[in-house]
C-alpha cells in the first residue's frame, strides 16, 4: 500500500507498510500506482515488471503518443524524452521495490495475537492528585476537575498506595511513568512531592526508575517551585492556548476573568529555567479559532519552542470542531507547516507537537498495533484510589476497572483494550495513517462513536493530515541537508 501526495514542489510517497518515505519526480510520482497494479496483477518479479513495461514505451515510441502523464496530467516534454524519463522511473522504482522500500507486504497481521498476548504489566499511571481547579475551561472534559463526581485532593496514603500498585504490577520493566495531573495538581503541590519522595526511596530497593512529569495551568505556579518541578519533573505540560483573547475566552477563571495575564510571565520563566528543554505548552483550539497558526506564531515569538494544539473534542457546543470545519482545518495545517519550515534557522523557530516524526527509531511492532497502551501498560488512579483506563475515561462509571484497595477486577474490560488493536478497527485497515497513529485516541473515539472501536471521521482526517505535513516537513528537512 502506498500513499501519494503532493506539498509544495514536492511529490512525496509513503509505503505504508514499512514506513519508507521518498521525495519523487513528477513522472515518477505518476508511474508509481501503474507499477504498484502490475503488482498487485500477479508479476512480482522486477525483472518481468521491467520488461512489460520496455514493451508498453517501445510501442509508444512506435505510436509517437501525446505527451500526457500516465494519470492524465500534462508533461511537457517530447514523447521520446517522456519515454525515456519513464523507463529511469520505473528502474528507479523497481529499485526501491527489490530494497523492500515500495509495495512493501503487510507483516503486522503476524505480530497481532503476540500484542494481545502480552503480560498484564503497567508501566505508566496518570495520577489524578487534585479533582478540583481553579480555572472554569469552558471546553474542559474533566467537567472542571471534578469528573462528574465530588470536588477532592488525593491524600498522601492513597499517592503512596499508588506508587506501591505502580511497582507490583511493573514488572522486571525498570522503567516507569508517573504524571501528576488534575484538576489542576498545584492545589495539591505538598502531595507531589511527597509521592515523588516516596518513589525516588524505593527506586533502589526495588530497581525501578522514576520518570515524573506535570501537567499545569500555571495559577499557583511561582518561581520557589522552580527548582523541585526542574529537578524532578522529566517533562511539564503548560496549559495556554495562545493569544491572549483566544486564550481568555476559553480559559477563565471562576470570576469570569481570563487567565493569560497571570500565567504568561511565568511560564516564559519556567521554559527559561528549563533551558527550554523538555516541555509543552499545550493549547486547545476550538471552531472559534480555526486560525490556530497565529496561535502557534503568537506562542513561537514569545520564545517558546515546544508547542502542541489539540482540536476541542465533543460535540454539541458552539465551540466544538464539526465536520463541515474539516476543509478549513487541514488547510491550516499546511499553512502551519510552511510557516514552521519558514522559521526552521530564524531565532524564532519551534517545533509543533503533531508535526514530529521519527522515522529512524519510531515504536515498535506492538505499539503501533495497539497505540498509547490505554488500560493495559497505562491507568489513571483518581483521589479515591478508583482505577479507570486512562485519564479521558475517569468518571465514565462503565469504564472503571477496579481500585487501589481491591485491585484491577474488571479483566473483561482490560481484555477490550487488550483487542483494540489496528486489525480490529475496521475503518483503520486500509488507511494510511494507521501505523503513525496507532488507531488513533480510545476516549475521544468512545465520547463521539460510543465504541472503542468505531473512530470519529474528523478525527481521522486531521490526523491524516497531520501525518503528510509532518513528513513533507521531513522530507524538506533532508532536502535542505543534501544541498
């Protein structure tokens, strides 16, 4: 299966299957889905593939054609040299086929049943330390922090209790996630850093690893929490959704003022103190800003460098994406992507969060089957000690799976997750997204499908399009290294 666009000057090709990128000719990018069906007709062998093919050119060259592309396009060239060009093509592309870079084969359906097979071992806990906030975020899933339960602070027997059910059910796995999140997780800042305490006095004992992250909105942050968060925290997540107008109409405080005033400085000092390594700052957009690209901009020319916006989910709200807001998104996106290829060597250059690609050492087989690992290798613990999936599933009673006191009881959930894999979403089978994307997010696709297994079709398309930004950015990216 391949995957042909074109972005920019460029004709880029994906082989889905194994992962291969390549930047093409014109001609090339047009021979390519004809010798993909010789294929797919039954030769397989270059060398037959290459000789139907001399044949077809040599009674071209007899029959002095048109000068068209093979898909209908203009060319203009001579009809010998187009025949000429199309012959290097299809040498060239046989030549990435024989590599195993093209019309490479399906090998995932193999490694399917050894993904749901895998152990029962958990290696990431999202740790809800705080129900409660306070910011009233109009968009905000967690219904303001209290997850359409009580308002509550996890207190320090349940964090230590988590820590503990962490490492039981890690495994011989050295290496473990632990996120403090909410709500907003200040309102419980001596909590966190008891429960970090607690891990780091047991790392040695038990031969784990800690990896500790935070997620904030930045209200009660201040600079004498600097040193603990730089220390400690491996990454930290910054809750700001750009300009500030954009920003305050979203995310307000309880009294209805806005709170970008009271968070920019410090977030900017915080990057500083970070060395601007090693954190986001993570904004939502909604119908209501479907310009994002400014909000990206806004955000870069403050300084900061590492940047994620996350389309709102849900639906019902004057603010929420709906399908007939699709076209407009994926056309900011590429306005995006130039702007970011624009700024790559200018002082105010920045990456953003859904255009990175790693194609060099990206997840591996089980991952890309199975995608975040929710309610398998990940869970979130809530103040209570109750156990849910993942933090987007907290509060959906049918989604609990157990809890800190009683343990994980609702296997049968834990095997829906364990069977949500790529081969199991039918909508995912013949998509080339699926082994970047992983089948895409479960909370998002149960809140708009009411399956697991059923994706939201605007979700789909955004993230297609994220994908082919990111690799043409890629794609740019080695150009520009070559010359």
């Amino acid at each position: 299966m391949t995957h042909q666009y074109r972005a920019g000057d460029l004709n880029i090709v994906l082989d889905v299957n194994s992962g291969a990128i390549h930047s093409v000719s014109q001609i090339a990018h047009a021979m390519i889905p004809q010798v993909e069906a010789v294929i797919q007709g039954g030769l397989t062998e270059a060398s037959q593939i290459e000789a139907l093919f001399a044949r077809v050119f040599a009674g071209m060259r007899v029959n002095d054609p048109a000068t068209a592309m093979p898909d209908g396009s203009p060319f203009m060239q001579t009809a010998t040299n187009m025949v000429d060009d199309m012959e290097a093509a299809v040498a060239g592309i046989l030549s990435l086929y024989e590599k195993g870079q093209l019309f490479s084969p399906d090998n995932m359906t193999a490694h399917v049943e050894a993904a749901k097979k895998r152990p029962a071992i958990i290696k990431a806990i999202c740790l809800h330390v705080a129900h409660a906030c306070n910011l009233s975020c109009r968009y905000c899933f967690a219904d303001e922090g209290a997850y359409l339960g009580e308002r509550a602070l996890m207190s320090p027997e349940t964090g230590r209790r988590a820590i503990d059910f962490l490492i039981r059910s890690s495994g011989n796995r050295k290496n473990l996630e632990v996120d403090f999140f909410g709500g907003e997780p200040l309102l419980n800042w001596e909590l966190i850093k008891d429960v970090v305490a607690y891990g780091r006095s047991l790392e040695d004992k038990w031969q784990k690893k800690f990896r500790f992250t935070l997620t904030t909105n930045g209200l009660l942050l201040d600079e004498g929490m600097f040193d603990f968060i730089n220390r400690e925290m491996a990454n930290v997540v910054l809750s700001l959704d750009g300009r500030k107008q954009i920003n305050d109409n979203m995310r307000k405080k309880p009294d209805g003022s806005g709170s970008y005033d009271e968070v920019i400085d410090k977030f900017t000092a915080l990057a500083a103190a970070r060395e601007h390594k090693n954190y986001y700052i993570r904004g939502t957009f909604t119908r209501h800003n479907l310009d994002f690209s400014q909000d990206f901009c806004h955000l870069a020319d403050l300084g900061f460098k590492h940047i994620s916006l996350e389309p709102a989910v849900g639906t019902g709200k004057d603010y929420h994406i709906r399908p007939t807001d699709i076209k407009s998104i994926c056309a900011e996106y590429d306005r995006l992507a130039e702007m970011i290829s624009e700024r790559h060597m200018t002082k105010n250059a920045a990456q953003f969060f859904h255009f990175l690609l790693d194609l060099s050492s990206g997840p591996c087989v089980k991952k890309r089957l199975s995608g975040c690992g929710a309610g398998v290798e990940y869970v979130a613990i809530t103040p209570a000690g109750e156990i849910y999936p993942c933090h987007q599933f907290v509060g959906r009673s049918a989604y609990k799976m157990g809890s800190l006191h009683t343990g994980i009881g609702n296997e049968g959930l834990r095997e829906r997750f364990l069977n949500s894999t790529l081969h199991d979403k039918l909508s995912c089978r013949d998509c080339f997204a699926k082994l970047f994307c992983s089948g895409g997010c479960h909370a998002n696709a149960e809140l708009i499908t009411g399956s697991i297994l059923e994706n939201d079709d605007s979700a789909c398309k955004m993230q297609k399009k994220r994908l082919e930004c990111a690799i043409m950015l890629k794609a740019m990216s080695a150009e520009r290294e070559q010359t």
